[in-house]
C-alpha cells in the first residue's frame, strides 16, 4: 500500500499518509497528492488507489490541458501551480568530451573530473521533468562548473605538453651540438 503526501489548503506538504488516512485528512478532488514512484504531483482524483475517497460523485480523471503544471520548490518546501521555465541546458555533451578527449590525448587523469559534470548534466534533465525545474537549474549550473575545471585543466594540461616538448628539443639539440636558438640569432 502507498503512503502519500499532500499540498494542504495553506500551501504547505503534509504526509506520509495511508489512503484511509487521506480520507480524515479532509483531501478534495483537486488537493495536490504525490507517492514514491511518480515524476511530478497530481490531483488526487486522478490516483486510482484514491477513487474511493470521491466514489459518491466521481467524474473522472481531467483532461491534460485542465491540469496545472506542477513544481515541487525545494527552497520553501511545498508544491506550486504554475508555468516553470524552460529547461537549463544540460552541459551533457560537453561534458563528455572535456572529460574523455584530453583523457585519450593526454593521458591526465586530471580530466577524470569532469565526470563530476557528467553526473550533473544527466540529472538536468531528470530533475526538470519531474517539475523541479530550481533543482534542474541548480544542476545545470554545477554541471557548467566542473565542464569549465575539466576545460580549463585540460587546457593547462596541454600547455605544459607543448613546454615539455619545447624543452626536450632545446635540450636535445644542446647536447648533440646543433646550433641552439641563440646561435641561429647571433648568425
């Protein structure tokens, strides 16, 4: 048996409350009800498991347009009706390649960072189709964060390969006796 929470007449989340309990609870029709298991909340006329709380004047399920959208707001703790946002955008791809391209290429495991990224950008679009598009934004930015480290530290990384190449050739070219860089100045 489910056990639900509800959005009460003041706003706020109440629960976790059997179906029975519902029934004492005093929830309507159109009261905002949620159980694990489901992506966003709904009117608890439209619970199966909740039809015996309204059987003497059911009329059924609403139709998709009538229903509001629903977003679960972390920050203040309850649901709220309403349009939210478009989605954030994810940072998934470029997570990826900041994270496995400089990997191949430079073998630093530094880069293995941006798989803290990755996990961020796949929970983007989890949290916003759920309805919590604040959690989504929160998402996307950590996810724009740690792509920007594994970037940035793939930069550096590069960087000091190009150094050490530079280095290794004037080094080389010092011992066998080729005309170094000064020499070719002086010239």
């Amino acid at each position: 048996m489910s056990h639900f929470f509800y959005i009460g007449t003041d706003g706020k989340q109440k629960g976790t409350f059997s179906p029975e309990e519902l029934r004492g609870e005093g929830v309507k029709r159109d009261t905002l009800v949620w159980t694990q298991g489901m992506e966003q909340w709904k009117r608890a006329e439209e619970m199966e498991e909740l039809y015996f709380l309204f059987s003497d004047s059911y009329r059924g399920p609403q139709t998709k347009e009538e229903q509001p959208a629903v977003q679960y707001d972390h920050s203040v703790g309850f649901a709220r009706t309403g349009e939210i946002g478009p989605m954030p955008k994810t940072w998934l791809v470029e997570s990826i390649l900041v994270t496995i391209l400089p990997f191949l290429f430079c073998s630093s495991f530094l880069n293995l960072l941006g798989i803290i990224a990755i996990v961020y950008a796949a929970q983007v679009e989890s949290f916003y189709n759920r309805g919590d598009w604040n959690a989504s934004m929160e998402s996307s930015r950590s996810a724009a964060k740690w792509t920007k480290i594994a970037m940035w530290i793939a930069i550096g990384w590069v960087a000091l390969m190009v150094i050490a190449v530079i280095l290794f050739v004037v080094l080389i070219g010092s011992i066998s006796g080729f005309p170094g860089i000064g020499d070719l100045l002086n010239a």
